[in-house]
C-alpha cells in the first residue's frame, strides 16, 4: 500500500512516502524532488519521529556508512542526535 503525506512539524515539512526503498533508493527519491532525507533537529522532530514510527519503518538523513558508530548528516555534519 502506497502512502504519501506532507506534516508540518515545528518549523520543518515532512515528506511522508511509504515506498519500500534502500537507503540509497530513498536518498535519491529525496534528490529527485530537490529534497534530503530528515533528522530530528530538536526534541518536536524527536518525537513525531517516535509517533509514525509506532506504525512505519523509514530512513532517516542520518547514517554511519562511511565510519562505523560515527552518525553523519547527509551535509556531512556530525549527528549527536
């Protein structure tokens, strides 16, 4: 089931795609709509991230590809989310 969605929260809009993608897959869909995965900037953003994930999966703009346990942005800053 396809499901598509924006959410304002605080200040950010929130994309909501509940395409089944790979990371990759989600950083370039993301891209293609001049877009980047989102991370939580503030403890608003932490928890609407906690509520639709109760129901969903879904990757974030944060990840520990290149250096293990080391959380990076896509803008390459460090995440200590």
């Amino acid at each position: 089931m396809q499901f598509t969605t924006k959410a304002n929260v605080s200040d950010h809009c929130f994309y909501i795609n509940t395409n089944i993608f790979t990371f990759q897959e989600a950083v370039e869909s993301c891209e293609y709509i001049q877009s980047k995965l989102a991370y939580a900037n503030d403890s608003t953003d932490v928890q609407f991230f906690l509520q639709i994930g109760a129901n969903h999966e879904y990757w974030l703009g944060a990840n520990d590809i290149k250096n293990e346990g080391l959380w990076m942005t896509e803008t390459e800053e460090i995440y200590e989310g």
